[in-house]
C-alpha cells in the first residue's frame, strides 16, 4: 500500500495524486469527478459563475455572507502562486506568497469545478473562518470569483505529519517527548472542533500539519459537518479508507465519535512509525474494517490502551478531553 500512503507535501506528482480522500465504492459521491461537457471557455465561465452565484443564493448562505469581513476578500492577482505542496478533498495546495506573507494556497482545477465540489468549498470556508486555536490551521482569506476559487492560510514549513513520518527521513527524530507534544496538540485541535459542535470526518496524518517549531495544526475541512442534537447521516460516504471509522464507511450515521477513531489510527502511526495498513488494498481495508471489525496489531506500552478504547464502539469511545487527560499521564513513559 506505500503508493497510496505516498505524502501529501512530498513534491513529485505522483507522490501527490496518492493521499487524496476518496469516495468509497457505490457512493453518489462517485459523480463528483465527472465534469460538464465544455463547448467553449466563455460559456464555462458563464455556466460557472451562475452555479456559483445560486450556491451563495442558497439556504446554508442566506443571511450569512460567505466572507463576512472585507479584509477576507482576496483578489485572486495578488497571490503569487509557487510549488505545489498538497492535494485535499477538492483543489490542489501550493506554496505562495500573499502582500508579502508566505502562505499556503489552496487552488480549484477546472476539472473539480463542479456543484457539489463548489459547495463542499463554501462549507470548508464557513467552517475554518470561524475558528481561532493555535492547533487549528489560521484561514487568511479566500477569491470567491470563478474560476479561480482559492483560499489562502498560513504556510506550514514542515509540511504534514503523515511526511514526517513516513517520507521525510526524519522520524528518527521524533522522541517520545515529541510524539506526546504532537498528538496533545492534535487533541487540543480537536477538541476545540469538538466544543464547537463539528466533526472533521478525515482526520489523518496528512491533514495534520507541522511547523518549523514542530507544532501540529488540524486541516483540510472539505469534508467536515457540524453537528445536531442527534447522530447524523451524510448523502455520501467519502474519505480516506485507512483513517476512517466503521460507521463512516458504512454509511451509518455518526457523531463526533467517528474523529475520536481516526485519531486513534494517527496515535498507532506515531507509536509504531508505520504506514497503516501497508500493503493491503483500500477496498480490502474498507471490508475488513466495517464488515469483520480487523483492527491494526496494538502496540505495547502506555498508549496502546488508549488506542484499544479510541476504536471501541462509537459511544464507547473516550472524549477528547478524557484523551488529553490521559495522554498527560503517559508523560514519563515509555512507548
């Protein structure tokens, strides 16, 4: 499976097209790829300027601009766009610059230009603008004007943990000091989704990033939702099969719950230092996991545990703030 683990901020495109969430087999979420038959740039742009402005016509955005503060407003020639870096759920990463300011940016390709794709971007931007933690990655602003739909956040030097790992050479310097300090802060990040009434529903390594001060910042809300009273059920059952949760892949209904077991998978990861579920086929994992409840060989030591009851049942398994808790209590232990 090391082709499909390849990293997220690794620089050789084939390395990027293999991180990707993905729509599992039988999903409506499948027609998202297929995009409209072109008869010329002119009436592209027209068809998609009008599906953009009866997406912010909507119900989710009446009342409630998209981009509520002027300075949130960017117009699309005052990015420099550099290397890219990354791929998400929809939208390509790149290395940039912004007034100055080193940036990420995070761009539309004509072929995602597609409704849902359009509307899964207003609901990243509505989600990530509203939220201000030192573990959740700082949104700077967005060009709302197709085609070149973007947004713009801070730039993270080290790129995302899943490349820490697993690419970068230099997972012999992740200490057991480190990893706690690292998956504290994933909790912290979480945690303030959490309390916020929003489940993330791809939580994994490569949506983790880290910093030149080794600080990791959840990202990448394409997918999120926020929550109600009661479990939810999503029209689409899409993600990334190694991180996700039974319930998710099955298409269950679900709550907060199902990031609770995909951080599970990222502590295994920093535990054992290994791809999940190396060498097995996505579609394989997909079965195994939600059908025969395979689980990754638990590692020993004070966080293994803690990863046994974060794949529990879904309300069996522990708060965030239970976790955090906990993960404080292995400070002097060893992995």
């Amino acid at each position: 499976m090391s082709d499909l683990h390849s990293n997220c901020f690794a620089f050789s495109s084939e390395q990027i097209s293999s991180q990707r969430s993905m729509s599992l087999p039988s999903s409506p979420h499948e027609l998202r790829r297929q995009v409209p038959e072109k008869s010329g740039p002119d009436r592209m742009n027209d068809e998609l300027v009008s599906t953009w402005n009866r997406i912010l016509e909507s119900h989710m955005y009446l009342n409630k601009p998209l981009l509520p503060f002027e300075e949130w407003n960017i117009d699309f020639s005052e990015l420099i766009v550099g290397t890219r870096v990354g791929i998400g759920f929809f939208g390509e990463v790149f290395r940039g610059k912004w007034n100055g300011t080193e940036v990420a940016i995070k761009v539309f390709l004509e072929q995602d230009l597609t409704a849902e794709n359009m509307e899964d971007f207003c609901n990243e931007i509505s989600i990530l603008s509203r939220l201000r933690h030192p573990n959740v990655i700082l949104f700077l602003g967005a060009c709302a004007n197709p085609p070149h739909l973007s947004m713009v956040t801070e730039y993270m030097e080290m790129g995302s943990l899943y490349h820490l790992i697993h690419v970068s050479g230099q997972k012999n310097r992740l200490s057991w000091q480190k990893k706690l300090n690292m998956l504290r802060d994933i909790c912290r990040g979480l945690m303030c989704l959490h309390r916020m009434k929003i489940v993330h529903r791809d939580l994994k390594s490569a949506n983790c990033l880290v910093n030149k001060r080794w600080t990791v910042k959840i990202c990448d809300f394409g997918l999120s939702r926020i929550m109600t009273d009661a479990s939810m059920r999503d029209s689409t059952s899409a993600g990334t099969p190694e991180w996700m949760a039974p319930e998710l892949i099955r298409n269950e209904p679900f709550t907060e719950k199902c990031d609770i077991f995909s951080f599970g998978v990222i502590m295994w990861e920093l535990c054992t230092l290994n791809r999940p579920w190396e060498g097995i086929p996505p579609d394989r994992v997909v079965y195994a996991v939600a059908n025969e409840g395979s689980r990754l060989e638990i590692p020993e030591g004070p966080l293994g545990r803690l990863i046994v009851d974060c794949w529990a049942e879904p309300n069996e398994r522990p708060s965030c703030e239970e976790i955090f808790s906990r993960l404080l209590d292995c400070e002097y232990s060893l992995c």
